[in-house]
C-alpha cells in the first residue's frame, strides 16, 4: 500500500464531481464547527454528519453511509480507537482518517493496526486535510514525512528503543492510563470503558509493571504529567 506524505503530495487537491461525504467524530464542539466551515469551503466535500461519541457515530455512519470519517483519539466516554476496531468488527469498509492533537509517534503505529488510513496533527489540518483526503480516497495511507521515516527505520530495525515506555502500552492499557491521569478513579474508568473493577485493577497492575512504577502514587504522576504536557 503507498503513503503519501506531506513532502510527495504536489499542488492542492481537485475533488471530482460528486461530493465527499464526510461524518466527523470529534469531541470538541467548536473544533467540529470549524472544520464543518472549513471543509464546505472546499466543493468538494460535504459534512453529513457529526458527534462527539461512538454511539452516535455508529447510527450516523449506518446511517448516512459516508465516504470518509474523520475521528478523533479522544471522544466523549471513549476513544477513536475504539470506534475503528467496531467499525471494522462489523465489516465496514469506510475510509477513517485520524485527526489529533496527541502525540503521533505514539499513536499512528496503533490507529493504522486498527484499521485507519490516516494520521495528521490537529496543527496542520488547515493546510494539510484536503490533501490527506483525497490521499485516503485513493487507497493511499496518508502521514507526516517524520512519521513515515520513523516507521520505514523501525521496520528496518534502524531505529533506537524509545525510552518512554508508553509504546510498550497495549491500547487498552494507555485508554486506562489517560484516564487516570484526567483523575478518575478505578469504578468510573471501569464505567467509562463498560469493563469490570477487577480488570481494570489489572490493567493498572500491568501499566505499573511496564512502566517500571513502584506504586500508586507514581502511578498517578506520571499519568497526570502525561496529560497534562500532552492536552490528553
């Protein structure tokens, strides 16, 4: 599969005739509002519908059977994540481009083993979205030229161990660890991921073994840290 990158893409891109459909998953209301204004600036592209949880974004994209979705890591009560394992457990083959403001060597790596096609930083969505679309409609996967270096080095074994320890984090794992980070505790990140108490405590035990954390309290430090440095 080719990937395009932000150095291989050439002049703005051209739509065709029909519209771009476009469901947008997004927790932020106003972000959402802007990107709506920004897409139907461009003919190509109508927003068919919007949400800001996963729930909602199943029914609209059954719904409105959209070209391409554009989601978010962080969505109300879950993650993006989330959304793009369900949506291809039932077989849909939608398009989705992740639109983030979290760290992407962090990220990309597991949202394209989900299943998306994309990754672009939140920053660079004025100048880079229309492009990343139109990349992703044709069967391209679309990353920033660091990203796709990085990951060409990692297949080659080039490329040094990071010394984080977030990328030893399976997904479920960095779910609870953000969420603990933001605070809550073990009963609501059990409400929040529909998972028991019991697992998300081995969860936590797992996240404390990885990231060679002592106790609870490191444990807490280092998640609020983490979000807090990264906006999570």
């Amino acid at each position: 599969m080719a990937v395009a990158t932000l150095s291989s893409v050439g002049s703005e891109p051209r739509f065709g005739a029909s519209q771009v459909k476009v469901v947008l998953v997004e927790d932020h209301r106003m972000f959402r509002e802007w990107l709506t204004q920004m897409l139907g600036r461009d003919s190509g592209c109508e927003v068919c519908g919007e949400t800001d949880n996963i729930h909602d974004a199943q029914r609209i994209i059954h719904e409105t059977k959209p070209d391409i979705v554009i989601v978010d890591i962080t969505l109300k009560g879950s993650s993006g994540l989330e959304l793009i394992k369900d949506m291809r457990a039932q077989g849909l083959e939608t398009p989705v481009l992740v639109l983030s403001m979290h760290d992407e060597a962090l990220y990309a790596e597991r949202v394209l083993r989900a299943g998306a096609r994309g990754y672009i930083s939140k920053h660079e969505a004025s100048s880079t979205l229309s492009k990343a679309i139109r990349h992703v409609l044709s069967g391209q996967v679309y990353l920033s030229e660091g990203m796709t270096a990085s990951l060409l080095e990692k297949v080659s074994g080039r490329k040094p161990s990071t010394s984080s320890g977030l990328e030893l984090l399976a997904d479920r794992e960095l779910e609870v660890f953000q969420l603990i980070g933001k605070g809550h505790n073990g009963r609501e990140i059990a409400q929040l991921l529909h998972l028991g108490e019991t697992t998300v405590d081995t969860y936590r035990a797992r996240i404390k073994e990885k990231l060679r954390l002592r106790n609870a309290a490191e444990l807490y430090s280092r998640a609020a840290q983490w979000v807090h440095e990264n906006g999570a």
